[in-house]
C-alpha cells in the first residue's frame, strides 16, 4: 500500500489522518514541502500521548539529536524517516502493525512534535 503525506508552513502535516490496511506492506513517502527540516515517526498503539512522549524524548537526545534524525531509541517508536530537508522527500518501507486501532505520526525535530502530528488508523 502506498501512503504519502506533505508539510504545510505552520509545523503541520498538509494531512490530519491517514488509513492504512493492517499487517500489510507500506511504501510511506515523506514529501517536505516547507522551509525547515522535518521528519515522520510512526508511535505505537497508545495514542496521542505516545507521540508526545516520543517528542519529548527527542528534545532529550542533545548533539546527538542530528546523528539520529531526531529519533529516540524508544519501544514506541514503529517506524521512522530521516530527517528531509526542504523540497526533499524520502520513501520508507515497513510493515504496518498487524493489530488494529489508532496509531500516530509525529514530527520529532526539535520543537516540532507539539504540532506535527497526525492520526494513522490501522484497519
């Protein structure tokens, strides 16, 4: 299953939900259309709180931040891009969860993640 999602200025995806088929492949593109660096990070099945804390913990990566696009070694994280500059895109492929429910996709560069963040329903 192909799924692409956008940026717009305003730190927000140009999309606020995304539905995808479960334990299915998925070609997931991150189109940057914006300014500034973003990336997605797909959190686990415990809601919006578990994008936050992914956020969050993302601040907490200091210099090493960059290293690591921005994404904490953390049990809530799926699946995630590099970071993509402006005008850029990346493809990432996973396999999405094989349980059904309300996941979330959130933008982890610093300062981002409060924003950046939309719905994924695994159906």
């Amino acid at each position: 299953q192909k799924v692409s999602i956008g940026t717009i200025p305003g730190l927000k995806y140009d999309v606020e939900e995304i539905t995808i088929n479960r334990n299915s492949k998925i070609e997931f593109t991150l189109n940057n259309n914006d300014d500034m660096i973003h990336n997605v990070v797909i959190t686990n099945k415990q809601g919006k709180d578990a994008a936050l804390k992914v956020g969050q913990d993302a601040l907490g990566l200091g210099l090493d931040g960059p290293d690591l696009n921005y994404v904490p070694f953390s049990d809530l994280v799926l699946a995630h891009s590099g970071t993509v500059g402006p005008e850029g895109s990346e493809t990432i492929y996973f396999t999405s969860p094989n349980e059904p429910g309300e996941y979330w996709i959130v933008c982890t560069f610093p300062g981002h993640y409060l924003t950046m963040l939309t719905k994924l329903i695994v159906k």
